[in-house]
C-alpha cells in the first residue's frame, strides 16, 4: 500500500508539472485530468489505510482533508480547461 501511496502521491504533481508545459489546451487538460485522477486514487489509498486501522485516523485526517482540496482544485481546473477548450 505504501509503494501504491507514493506512486499515485508523486504522480500528481508530475502531471500538474507537465501540464505546465503542455504543447496545446487539449495537452494541458488532458494531463490534469490524469493529476485529478492520481489524486483520486491517492485518497482511495488513504481511506485503506484508514479503514484497515494500519495508520491511526488521527494522523491520516489532515492528510485526507488536502487530499480533498486538491482533488476540488483539479477537478475545477480540468472542468474550466474543458469549457475553454470547447469554445
């Protein structure tokens, strides 16, 4: 789980940092909506770890509190990107 927690944790903000230099709108969008979808699977992770009791809740909750806003941010950034993309 642990290895999983890292590789989805590290993924976002490689994705966010691609999406920085995306070649094209389509390019940027697509590469949030992968860091949203890291993000998601990253607060799944947490939730295991949570609810198989490995962690205490105590000291994973502020971790899921920003795992929240972040998953909130992406999804508003991909949500934005695709309305200006359309038009």
């Amino acid at each position: 789980m642990a290895n999983q927690l890292l590789r989805s944790g590290t993924s976002i903000g490689a994705n966010v940092s691609e999406a920085q230099a995306a070649q094209s709108k389509k390019d940027f969008t697509s590469k949030m909506a992968i860091a949203s979808k890291e993000s998601r699977e990253t607060s799944y992770w947490l939730e295991l770890l949570i609810a198989t009791k490995i962690l205490p809740e105590a000291h994973l909750t502020p971790l899921m509190n920003e795992s929240n806003e972040i998953i909130a941010i992406l999804t508003s950034i991909v949500k934005t990107s695709q309305l200006n993309t359309q038009n």
